[in-house]
C-alpha cells in the first residue's frame, strides 16, 4: 500500500512542476507530505539462526541449495532470486 502512497505523490508533484494552463501551475503549491496509514499488517522479523539455516539447506534439492544461500545472505525477496540469470 506504500507504494500506492509513494506513486501519487510522485504524479502530484509532477503536475504541479510541469503541468501548466498557459502560465499558471495546474497545482499552486508543492503537494503536502502524505503519511500512509500503519496497517499492523507486518510479520514480526524472525532471523535464520546458523543451526536452522544448516536444516534447510541439507533439506533442499541440490540446485536450490545457491539460490538459498544468495537469498540468505542478502536477504533478497524471493522475485528477485528466482528470475536471476
């Protein structure tokens, strides 16, 4: 949903920069900061302990075994990971 907040603040700010009506700005001011609500939507953080991470890696097929290993240590998403090349 940030995003979303993030995306139409960024075409605000456009319109009021750049578009015009002859001379005048179609927005008069620079667009106000908007703050995105708090959804309490987040999981809490749970970090991978050696031990655990060792579980998983002897549970995994041996070519998911680097792409876990990337995926723990950057802490990339999961997209980002599966669609490298």
């Amino acid at each position: 949903m940030a995003r979303v907040y993030r995306t139409v603040i960024a075409v605000l700010n456009h319109a009021a920069r750049t578009l015009r009506d002859g001379k005048r700005p179609w927005l008069m001011s620079a667009v106000p900061r908007i703050e995105p609500p708090d959804w309490h939507d987040r999981l809490p953080l749970c970090r991978l302990t050696w031990e655990h991470q060792d579980r998983l890696l002897v549970a995994l097929p041996a070519h998911l075994v680097p792409m876990a290993l990337l995926a723990a240590s950057t802490g990339a998403r999961e997209q980002e990971v599966c669609q490298l090349r």
